[in-house]
C-alpha cells in the first residue's frame, strides 16, 4: 500500500495515538507530515508525561481474543501495519485475556519512531485555532483546549461539538428475555396510544405526568420509526422501588479533577435523577405514558425503554439511562430491570468530560468536514472511544486522505470488517450522536444463510468474515 514520494504536505494536529498513527500513515505512503504537538509546552491536565501516544488512564488495550469486537479490531490493525499495535506488541506486559502494555515504554516507542521517520517533522506548540493549511488532521482528543474547541464550534455550530460524554448502556439483542418485554413507542399506533387515558390512569392508579417539551419531538421520531422502535421493560411499584434505590445506594465512579463534570438537566446519569426523589424517573425517562403491556391490558407502574443501535437491532441502548456507577455496578444494577435479567452488555454507560463533533451530520466519508473542506477529524474527537478505536481512526482517516491526495476513488475498509465499523459508527444516524467504542452491532450483521447460531460461535464467524475481507480489500489497494 506504499506509494511514491508526493509533493503535498498534510498537517496533523495532536500527538496522541490516533495524531501518530495517522502521520505515520501518511508518511508512509509518501506524504510529507508535520505532526504539531503542544508538550512540552504545555499539558491537558490529564497527562504527566512529555512522550507523545501519552496513555493516561488505564494501560489495557482490552481483549485480545477474536470473539471480542476489540481484539478483531486490533488483530485488523496487526495486518495493515498499524504503529500502534506494532509498539503495543513489542511493549506488552501480562495480561491474561487482554493486551496491556508498559505505558512508559510504549509511549517511547511511539515517539522514536515518529521522530525517526524522514517523512515527519514534529513543531511543539499549542495550536489555538483550527490551521489555515489544507489538508490538515485535527486529532486533538477529548481534551481538547477550551481555544481550538471554540475554533470549531465556530466554523460547525456550536449545537453541533459536546463537551462532555454521557453514554448509556448497549445491550446485546439476543440476551434480552423477550418473553417479558414488548415492543411498542409512545404515541404511536399501539393499543395504548388509542386506549382511554383516562381509563389507563384508573386502571394503574398512577396520576399522569405532566408532559415535558421534548415529548411533541419524541412523538415525531417515534411515528418516523414506526410502533416498534422501542423494547419496553415493565416495572410494578415494587420492582420499581427496590430498582431506584439500587441506582441510589451504587457505588460510582468519582470525579477526577481535571474532569470538572457539570451535568447538563438535559442528560442527567440515572442515579442521580433517583437520587433527587423516589418518583423523578417515573416522571422523566421511565414514564409509562402512552403504553399498555398487551400481557395485562393495562400500563404498567414504569418503564424502561431500549432502542436499537444499528439497522438489524443486534443490539439495543438504555434510553436515557447514562450513568456514573462502576462498571460491576452497572451489570449488578441493570440486571434488575425485567427482561434483562442474562443481558450481555456490549458496553457500559459513562458520564465524563470529552470534546467531540456530532460526526454523522458534520463528516463526509473521508472525515472531512462538510463544512470546512480540506479539514479532516480523527480520533476522539470525532466520536470514538477507546485507545484503540482511536488509533483505528487515525489509521482510517489517513488512508482516505492518501486515497483522495492521489486522486483515487475512496475506498474504506469493508463494513463487514472492525475498521469498516469505525466508518459506520461515525456515519450513523442516532437521536443524539455519543461517542462509543466497538461493538459487534458496528460490523454488518451476517447473512441469514449462516443460520441463528450462538452468541460465540456468531462472532467468531463475524471475525472469520472480517480478516478475509479485510486480506480482500487490503491486498487489492
């Protein structure tokens, strides 16, 4: 995939893992690349280190293993050169089932071999608006400084760049209990958007709550989506008692203090809106409002709704239900909710600090900015999450843009294969675009000829698809 020495300079903002792994990249196809690097200039809060591919939370890349979204993810990376994985090999430390590594070694090595390269020339110094050159990469990550931030929103729209994550859970379809939930949206053309209200509220002796602003807009998605675009959960008083003071009593991840979280009313964690009285989630994203379980006829006490996350519905979120409990918390707590009782969690909620872009409605398919051509996103920043998942982006975003530089038509990475699913998830549509690691429901769904197989026996033959494609489509370029 090498290609010749090119007279274009490409301009990469951020030396973080998807910074690098893009100027490496580009570089190695014959791009000229000056990677501009704050450190040691100046610092985000969370890094203590003057390296580049600097990792400052944990030091696991997650599973290895194909049957695990990440580890197929990573295997891909292995076998079209990525530096990322490359350094992460050669500085792993014992993980059992996971890749971790010496943190200090790898952003060492990292660094070496950036500054090494003949092709990339390293300028330290805080970038505060976004560059005049074109092309550029900004892969400034979630800590993005409260300038370029501005920069941005400036030339998108502020409605358009978040400053914060606030992420539910994902559960796998196949784990749901489907015999206890129904689908059914509110106000849509169910029985209990047809039924008495009046009626309903007697039957439940339940007063209705008043409805909030958002509820005409629900109301418009919902009808858009058909009467199935949500799973139901059904709570009585007593499951829905002991569920809120489970979310109260939960242990949660705190604060750290660069994080400086406000929360947004708008997008509260679950926890905290039960903590605020026993009734506000019954009033706010449990509301049964508008929805009659067809076991009973009648509406139930709370619900808790699903919706899916990609076309096929292998995979369904938490609606409103973004959260700050621990992980082990999480799985402890969410398995109370009737009908998730075996869930498989795909990923966890989260609620933290983070810059990012609504990148379905703002990226082209090179992640380049409608907006601002010449301008590309990578990373962070454009709405993955994860180490590597953001090498990935990086990776992505730079074989696109080598692809556009030599006038060649545009050709991604297969959506059959982990780093095809980058492409899908910044592409994806969603009520409210979050950021999200890699997950199975990313990666296109196989053929109904493979049959319904087990869960592990399904992603192993996903993975098996993935390589072969991603050998196809790399061999080919």
């Amino acid at each position: 995939m090498n290609g010749a020495e090119s007279p274009h300079d490409v301009v990469v903002v951020g030396g973080g893992l998807a910074g690098c792994e893009a100027a490496y990249q580009l570089a190695q196809r014959g791009l000229r690349v000056r990677l501009v690097e704050m450190k040691p200039h100046k610092r985000t809060p969370a890094q203590t280190s003057d390296r580049m591919a600097e990792l400052v939370c944990s030091n696991s890349l997650r599973g290895a293993a194909l049957s695990n979204a990440v580890g197929l993810l990573k295997e891909e990376l292995r076998r079209v050169g990525s530096l990322a994985l490359r350094c992460a090999d050669e500085t792993s430390v014992p993980a059992g089932g996971a890749l971790a590594v010496d943190r200090e070694r790898f952003a060492e090595a990292m660094t070496r071999a950036i500054e090494a390269h003949p092709r990339i020339t390293v300028e330290h110094r805080e970038v505060t608006e976004i560059p005049a050159e074109r092309p550029v990469i900004l892969a400034t990550g979630p800590l993005t400084s409260d300038a370029l931030a501005a920069s941005l929103a400036a030339a998108v729209g502020a409605e358009h760049l978040a400053y914060y994550d606030a992420i539910a859970p994902i559960v796998s379809a196949d784990s749901i209990d489907w015999s206890r939930v129904w689908k059914q949206s509110r106000y849509g053309k169910g029985g209990a958007v047809r039924g008495d209200r009046a009626a309903q509220r007697e039957q439940t002796a339940q007063p209705e709550p008043a409805a909030p602003p958002e509820d005409a807009a629900e109301r418009r998605d919902d009808a858009e989506a058909g009467d199935e675009a949500y799973v139901n959960c059904p709570f009585d008083e007593a499951q829905y008692k002991a569920f809120v003071q489970a979310l109260v009593a939960s242990e949660k991840v705190e604060a750290r203090a660069f994080e400086e979280v406000r929360y947004f009313e708008g997008c509260l964690p679950c926890e905290v809106m039960a903590a605020r009285g026993e009734q506000t989630l019954a009033f706010g994203p449990m509301k049964p409002v508008g929805l009659t379980d067809p076991r009973t006829g009648r509406r139930p006490y709370a619900v808790l709704q699903l919706r899916p996350e990609d076309e096929a519905a292998t995979a369904y979120n938490l609606v409103g239900f973004q959260t700050r409990m621990k992980y082990a918390e999480q799985l402890r707590v969410f398995r109370m909710v009737p009908g998730l009782e075996e869930a498989e969690f795909l990923r966890t909620g989260s609620v933290h600090r983070n810059t990012f872009v609504d990148a379905p409605a703002l990226l082209g398919p090179a992640m380049e900015l409608r907006a601002l051509p010449g301008v590309h996103l990578a990373g962070q920043i454009a709405g993955v999450e994860g180490y590597v998942e953001s090498a990935a982006a990086g990776f992505v975003c730079a074989i696109l843009l080598a692809q556009q530089l030599r006038n060649e038509p545009l050709r991604p990475p297969p959506p059959t294969t982990a780093l095809g699913g980058i492409l899908t998830h910044l592409g994806r549509k969603q009520p409210t675009y979050q950021p999200s690691n890699i997950t199975w429901a990313h990666i296109a769904p196989l053929e109904p000829a493979h049959g319904k197989l087990r869960k592990r026996a399904r992603y192993e033959v996903m993975a098996e698809r993935a390589l072969r494609d991603l050998d196809a489509w790399w061999a080919a370029g």
